[in-house]
C-alpha cells in the first residue's frame, strides 16, 4: 500500500502479521494526526525505492489489539519486519535517511 493511502481501520491479526514472509513495513497511525501527515512525504521518498516492500497502514486508537501487541505509544510509528519478526522501529520519522536505513536492515538478505 502506498504512504500516500489512508490508514486502514480493518487491522490484520497479530499472527497475520507474524506469518508475512520477508520485508515488511507497519505503520501506525491516524487519518487525523498532525504528526502522521507531516512524516508522510518523508516515509513516501524513503519508500520510493523499495516499492518491492509490503507496506500496511493501520489506524491505531485505544483498545486497537495490533498497536497494543507492538506496544505503539506515539504516531506515526514504522515498524520494519523480516519473516514477520521486528528488525527496527522508527517513531515520528522526521528524514528520508533513517527511513532508508531501517529499510536497508530488511532487505540485506534480498
């Protein structure tokens, strides 16, 4: 999905998540946060490159079970995974130059 997509409020389940086979990008966030907005140009270049990469935007609230099971505190929160598992996370991504090298981390192996 690309960064310029709203985030979807129909999340996938953690073992959804956990089962996705090579380079992966969650992000967290809301339709209507300031923050979310303002990263979006920076997290759209960042993945201009990588268009290979599965990129899954979830609206994250109170009681949203798949922000609560990566223990997302603040938005935009990138969470980059290899075979479903935790490589790196960026919270409020402000430069195209951390987005590339928390990408980098997950495709090493490509």
């Amino acid at each position: 999905m690309a960064s310029n997509q709203p985030y979807s409020s129909d999340e996938p389940a953690r073992a959804q998540i956990d089962q996705i086979a090579g380079p992966a990008v969650l992000e967290f966030g809301d339709n209507y946060c300031g923050y979310c907005r303002r990263a979006q140009p920076v997290i759209a270049e960042g993945l201009a490159a990588h268009a290979n990469i599965r990129h899954i935007k979830v609206a994250d609230g109170p009681g949203r079970p798949l922000g609560r099971s990566f223990r997302v505190k603040l938005w935009p929160t990138l969470v980059f995974l290899r075979d479903g598992k935790e490589v790196a996370r960026l919270v409020r991504p402000d430069s195209v130059p951390a987005v590339s090298q928390a990408l980098e981390q997950i495709t090493l192996l490509d």
